[in-house]
C-alpha cells in the first residue's frame, strides 16, 4: 500500500471537504500509458488534514488534485522517489476565487501615441480566465472589457501606467475582490 497524505490551509479557515485526488501514469504489460487514470480520491476532515491509501502499481508519475468549489485548483506531479518507506506527504494553502471585471477605454480626446498599461502586483494566480497579470493598449481605438479571475477576500492591487496627448503619469489602484459578489476596476483614461 502507499499513501498519499498531508493538510490543506486556507487564507479564510475553510478546509473541509476539500477534494483531494490521486492519479498515475501505469505501465502495464511494458507499456506506458501517458494518461493520468485515478487511483483513489477523498476529501478532507473539518481540520483539513487528508490520508488517501492506495495499492502499490507500476506507475511512472504521480498526479494530486486539490478543488474545492470558488477555490483555484491546486495539481502538483511527483515520482516514486518522493515517497518516504510508501508515504508522500505535504501540505497545500488553497485561495478562494473571485472574478473582477477590467475595463480600460481611451477617452476623447485621443491621439495615435495614447497607451495604457497595467500589473497586478497583489492577488493575481496564473492566467486564469482572460486576463493576465500584466496587459498594454496602445493606440486610440481602446474600449475594453474583461472578466479574469483573482484571489477572493483580499485586496487586489494594480499598478499602472498612461500616456495621454503626450502626458505621462503613473500610479496604483486596488479594489477589494469579494468571492460572492461582482467586483470591477475601471480605468478609463
């Protein structure tokens, strides 16, 4: 038997029933199979701590899962070699989600150098949605607007910079992102 074990944290105390998902590349019959097949799952205690058992195959590569609903998803892949007398074990911080809506418009009037350009310097995970944690316009047709998503429950902060009829000018601006609530930015310049 191996098992797989640890403890979920979460910036908000939530951590039960957490999904926790065990997968593996096998070798069967001495062939490899690139797919990950599911070995076991279960989820957490109310203290967020986790054990998966599962029995001893041929496998290549390990794959654990972490979901929980309005929370990113967690995947980290490991090998044999990280099981210590048959046990992996570690702990993960999930972060609740939340969606933000950007809107970036250039206002009249305009001119062709106009540019616009943001970084979110606190709450952004990976692309997710599509937005990135850094993003440019130029030019004078600008009027966009997009949802991307962000860590929930704390302050998500972007730091920016324009050029306007050939004025420049730089600053910061955050917006608190709840999980269960619409939350937007505006940067209309």
């Amino acid at each position: 038997m191996l098992t797989v074990n640890g403890k979920i944290n979460s910036s908000n105390g939530n951590t039960a029933d957490v999904s926790i998902s065990v997968f593996g590349k096998k070798v069967q019959a001495g062939t490899y199979n690139a797919n990950f097949q599911t070995l076991k799952t279960g989820k957490t205690d109310a203290n967020g701590n986790f054990s998966i058992e599962f029995e001893r195959e041929n496998i290549s590569e390990y794959k654990i899962a972490i979901s929980k609903y309005k929370y990113f998803t967690i995947e980290e892949v490991f090998n044999s070699s990280n099981f210590n007398d048959g046990v992996f074990s570690k702990n993960f911080t999930i972060n609740p989600s939340a969606e933000i809506t950007i809107t970036v418009k250039n206002n009249n009037p305009i001119n062709s150098d106009d540019y616009f350009r943001y970084k979110i310097t606190n709450g952004y995970i990976n692309a997710i949605g599509s937005c990135s944690e850094t993003s440019e316009f130029k030019g004078t047709d600008i009027d966009e607007e997009y949802t991307c998503n962000v860590i929930g429950n704390q302050e998500v902060v972007f730091e920016w910079v324009k050029a306007k009829n050939g004025n420049e000018s730089s600053g910061t601006k955050s917006v608190f992102c709840n999980v269960d609530s619409y939350n937007s930015i505006d940067f209309s310049y």
